[in-house]
C-alpha cells in the first residue's frame, strides 16, 4: 500500500481508516487523514470509522489495512464511499482466511457503491489485496453482508 500510495500524484489526498499507528501517513509525501478507534500518536484522529470527521468527497482514495474487523464493516465501506470523490479509490487488504467467498464480497461492495473491484488472491499467501472505485450510485444502506471470519493468531 505504501508503494502505492508514493506513487499516487502530487495533492493526492488519502484516508487511512483503521491506521493503526499511521504508518501510511508516516511514509508518504501525501495528506494522509489516519483513523482509528484508539490515537497511538498525534498523527492519528481517535473515531467511530463508521463515521470519520470529513467533509463529502473529500478523499482521492480510501485505505482499509487489516482494518475491516468490526461487525458493521459494510458500514466502514459506506463512509468510505461517502468520503471519496467521484472515481475514488478503494483499497483493502485482509487476512485472506477473513475472506471465504470472494466472488460474496465482490457483489457486497458493488452493492455499497464501488465498480471496477479487482481482487487479488494469488501475490501473497496471507493475504488478499482488493481495488475498486467509487460508483456514481449511492450504496444501498440496507445491504448486510455476510460477516468475515474472524482472525485465528498462531504462533509461526
């Protein structure tokens, strides 16, 4: 992601939901807005990220990180489109056991409001990384996906 996101053109501007300690925000040249639950640091904006403090279409693209963990994540998904500006981007990336149906997921996003999903399963064997963009349609609130499988730590 962090590669990614050097990569992104100048005055790009990003939200990090579920940042954890704002890595990204640490390693990019970009406006990184880091939310979390918790403020590991002063980079980080302590929140609900079901409901972040931004202004609508205020984000050129959204960064979910081992993020989606809570049961309501199709409503992290949904600010994410709320934040974002037509055509933004979708970034996330899961501990691949979360994720038992792909095909399941890729119809709950275009439900909530993102095209163009482009899943990729096969780069690494944790994990699985997901792109798509913001749809010009508003997401279907009503839509309950399925909930992910929760995370099993083991030590390696």
């Amino acid at each position: 992601l962090i590669e990614w996101a050097k990569a992104l053109p100048s005055g790009t501007v990003l939200g990090d939901f579920g940042c954890g300690d704002a890595q990204l925000a640490a390693s990019v040249p970009h406006r990184v807005h880091s939310f979390d639950l918790v403020a590991a640091n002063e980079r980080v904006v302590a929140c609900d990220i079901a409901a972040v403090p931004l202004r609508d279409g205020s984000l050129d693209g959204a960064v979910f990180c081992l993020a989606l963990m809570g049961t309501n994540w199709a409503d992290f998904l949904c600010e994410a489109h709320r934040t974002l500006k037509p055509g933004g981007a979708l970034k996330i990336v899961e501990v691949r056991s979360r994720i038992t149906d792909v095909r399941d997921f890729v119809r709950a996003l275009r439900a909530l409001g993102f095209d163009e999903c482009a899943v990729d399963k096969e780069s690494n064997s944790h994990f699985v990384a997901v792109d798509a963009v913001k749809a010009e349609r508003a997401p279907d609130k009503a839509v309950r996906p399925k909930p992910l499988v929760p995370c099993v730590y083991k030590r390696r």
